[in-house]
C-alpha cells in the first residue's frame, strides 16, 4: 500500500509543481488532474487513470481499503511512466 501511495504521492506534487510554473493553484486533486489532461497533452495524460488512482488512493487514505499485489502491478508501468514525463515536464520548465 506504501508503494502504491507513495508513487501517487510522487505525481500529485510533480503535477503540482507543473501548476505552479503556470501560476495556477488546484483545490484538490480531481482539478490538479484535469489540469494535467488539458493543458499538458504532451504527457499523454490518460483521464481514466488519474480517476483510477485517486479513487484507490482515497479509498486507501478514507476508508482503509487495501491494494493488492495484482492491482499494483496493473498501474505500475503507467505510475512509472507518468512519474518519468512529468519530471521532463519539470526539468524542460527549470531550463
């Protein structure tokens, strides 16, 4: 469960970061990612699994649901991909 919040964790604030550079402030994280699928296309942003992932994790962190080996190693490339092209997304911005 660690593993699957701590790389959520790792999108949210990098998603945040991206929001910061373009002066905008999110009031939760459903905004941070529809922040993302409109103005950032050049991550490939996929809404469903934004959804997906903020569901689990409130589920997680709200009402004690637990993630399976199965269900994350089912978004763990997409978690790894997203994590990677934001940090470009940054990292583009920081030059």
């Amino acid at each position: 469960m660690n593993v699957y919040t701590m790389h959520y964790e790792a999108i949210r604030i990098c998603a945040e970061a991206l929001m910061i550079f373009d002066k905008i402030v999110s009031s939760n994280h459903q905004c941070l990612f529809a922040y993302l699928c409109v103005k950032k296309p050049e991550i490939n942003p996929d809404w469903n699994f934004f959804e997906r992932i903020r569901i689990k994790r409130n589920g997680v962190n709200y009402y004690g649901e637990q993630v399976s080996h199965d269900e994350w190693k089912d978004v763990e490339p997409q978690f790894n991909l997203y994590i990677s092209e934001l940090k470009k997304a940054i990292e583009k911005k920081l030059k």
